[in-house]
C-alpha cells in the first residue's frame, strides 16, 4: 500500500508542478511578441494573482479534504488542470489570460496540502526522509520535462502547443495516478473537523521552519517567471535553449531530491538543511552579477543542486513535529507561505526588472538569503542546530 500511495502521489506532483512552469515558460515570447505582455510588471502582476490564488484555494482544500478520499480529489485537479490549461489557448488580451491561468491556478492547490500530507501518513516513521525526497523528486522530475519541451514547442510550433501537450499528459498521468489507489481507502471513519485552534497549534509546530520555506518559495517563484527572461532577453538564448537550462538547473534539483534520503542519513538533516541555505545564497549572487552566459548557465545549474535540497529537508522536519491529526493544516499552512511570499517577491520583482535590469530579482534573493540564514545562526534554539530530532 505504501508503494501505490508513493507512486501516486509522485505522479500527481509530477503533472501538478509541470503544468505550473508550461505557461511561464512562454512569457519570454508573449513579451518579445508584446502580445500579452509588454511589461516585465505583466509578469509579476499575472504571476502574483495566481500564486495568490493557490494560496486561498490551499487553504479552503485544508479545510474540507477530510470529507473526500484522496483518490478523488488528485481525479478532480487533474481534469480541471488539463481543462484550464486548453482554456488558457483562447486568451487573445491580458485580461482573458488572466483569468483563465487563475482558474488553473486554483486546480494546482491540491497537491501541496493533500499530497505530501498523504505521503507522511503512509511514511509516518521508517522511510520518511526516502519517501519525502522521492516525491518531491517526482514533482521536479515534471517540471524538468516541462521546461525541456514547453520552450522548443513554443518556439516551433507556436505558443499554444506546449498547452495542448500539457492538458493531454494530465489527464494520462492523472488517470494512472488514480487507477493505482482506486481500491485504496485513506478517508478517516471519524474524521477530525479542522478549527481555528488546531490551526494555531499546527502553525505553532512549524514556527522554527518558516524562513526556510518563506526562501524556497521565493526562489522557486522568481526562478520560474524570471529566469526565461534572464537568458532570452539578457544574453539573447533562443527560448527551446533557454528551456534546456532551466531543464538542467530542475534536473539537477530532481537527481538531488531522489538521493536526499541517502544524504539525509549520511550527512544529517539540519547539516543538510544549512549547506543547502548557504550554496542556494552563493550561486544566486554569482547569477544574479554574470555577464558571461557560460557563468551564468552554471550558477543556475549548481543552485539547483543546493536549492532542491531545502524542500524535502524542512519538509521531513515538519512531518516528524507536526502530529498526524494536524498534518494536512501544516503541509498546506507551509504551502501557502511558500505561495504568499512568492507571490510578494515575483509581483516586486517585475517593478524590479523594469527599473534595474531583468538580473535584479536574483540579487533580491541574495538579500534575502542573507537574511534568513543570518536568522538561523544566531538563535539559539534553531532547528538546523539540534542534536537531535523532535
């Protein structure tokens, strides 16, 4: 049962994630086009609405998942990702596009709260740290496929086909994701109806963790809807190219995330989780400064490799905190601050862009990194310091 329970889940992360990175991915060419978009700020305004809207679609599918299984709602997103994302091909203005890219937004919020929460129930104990790295390896896995073939189907055979692609692959991989757990039940007898203290409590659990979550989410955000930018407008890489190296820079996170399990035992998770702050912090800053493309396509790479580690790390400390009657509330509390701050730091960073040049974002990153890590040094009780785990 666990197998099929991690199977999936690493499926419905794989589609979920893939489908999010497929429209950004043509932004580069909406803007080059100045159809759509004719702004750097069209970005951040586009990509904050629908972050935004994760975040509130995340939190009322916290509130009512204990009514449905979960089989069911990984069946729901999926058709409503594959539908929003043909709807999307129909978008002639930026309002129109707006809309439609919210709407497919609010099917990507059930993942998060409901996926990984399934996956720590199944793991509760022996195999946590391997289950987390796999799926969340798998969620990287898609969007590694995504950003290989969104960018040289866009630039060959037109921006909508990477849409079409896209809605056909949810709907296969949704279908084998739910036919593996179709004789699976994990709805409680007697489920526990979420209140605002068990709110409270959970967010009190995950307190220690929040700054790394806040900079994950700000650098997965900025990364996706900045960085097609960054090499086909800066140093004029052909948008199927420009889909390589960001392939690259998530295929190096997916190798990563896949043996963080291993690593985890070997090196420990709090060592783990501070060399992944520290190396994600450097290589943003070596990014962000590049005049070389050869430099820059290379501190892309290697910020993968230490950035991809902080999901599964902080995550894996979360799921041994939290106790299993609040976990689905803290995955998607940990959801929607990775969400929220992402969509504060891509609507700044579009005003950024504008003004100080399309590497800007990056350098913000660098700040905030600084930031968080500085934070984690000083505090006496922080996580990434204990001697052993709670």
């Amino acid at each position: 049962m666990k197998k099929r329970i991690l199977f999936s889940a690493s499926l419905f992360h794989a589609f979920n994630d893939a489908s999010t990175v497929i429209v950004p991915m043509i932004f580069p060419l909406f803007y080059s086009q100045q159809f759509i978009i004719k702004k750097y700020s069209h970005i951040g305004i586009i990509s904050n609405l629908g972050l935004l809207t994760t975040f509130l679609f995340q939190i009322v599918i916290a509130n009512y998942a204990h009514k449905f299984e979960y089989k069911h709602l990984l069946l729901f997103s999926a058709f409503g990702i594959a539908l929003s994302v043909l709807l999307i091909t129909l978008s002639v203005d930026m309002i129109s596009m707006l809309l439609f890219y919210l709407l497919m937004r609010s099917f990507t919020s059930f993942y998060h709260p409901i996926g990984i929460a399934t996956v720590s129930k199944a793991h509760p104990d022996q195999g946590l740290d391997f289950a987390m790295g796999i799926q969340s390896g798998s969620g990287n896995l898609g969007v590694f496929i995504a950003f290989i073939s969104a960018g040289y189907l866009a630039q060959n055979f037109g921006w909508k086909m990477p849409l079409y692609v896209c809605a056909g692959v949810c709907v296969f991989l949704g279908l084998t994701s739910y036919f593996s757990v179709q004789k699976i039940s994990l709805k409680r007898k007697n489920p526990i109806q979420p209140d605002f203290a068990s709110w409270i409590e959970a967010l009190k659990d995950i307190k220690k963790y929040i700054l790394g979550f806040i900079f994950g989410g700000a650098c997965w955000g900025t990364t996706v809807y900045y960085a097609p930018s960054l090499f086909n407008h800066k140093f004029e890489v052909p948008l199927g190219r420009t889909g390589i190296f960001l392939a690259l820079w998530i295929g190096t996170g997916t190798v990563i995330t896949y043996l963080y399990g291993y690593l985890s035992k070997r090196a420990g998770r709090e060592r783990l989780s501070l060399t992944s702050l520290i190396g994600s912090t450097g290589f943003l800053f070596v990014l962000g400064t590049a005049s070389i493309l050869r430099i820059a396509a290379c501190a892309l790479i290697l910020f993968g490799a230490f950035l991809f580690l902080i999901y599964p790390a902080f995550q894996s400390f979360v799921a041994k905190k939290v106790p299993e009657k609040n976990q689905v509330l803290a995955f998607s509390i940990v959801a929607n601050i990775q969400m929220l701050t992402g969509s504060i730091v891509v609507l700044i960073s579009g005003f950024l862009s504008d003004n100080f040049g399309i590497n800007s974002p990056f350098l913000f990153l660098v700040g905030l990194g600084i930031f968080v890590l500085t934070n984690y040094l000083i505090k006496k009780d922080s996580p990434l310091f204990a001697t052993r785990y709670s």
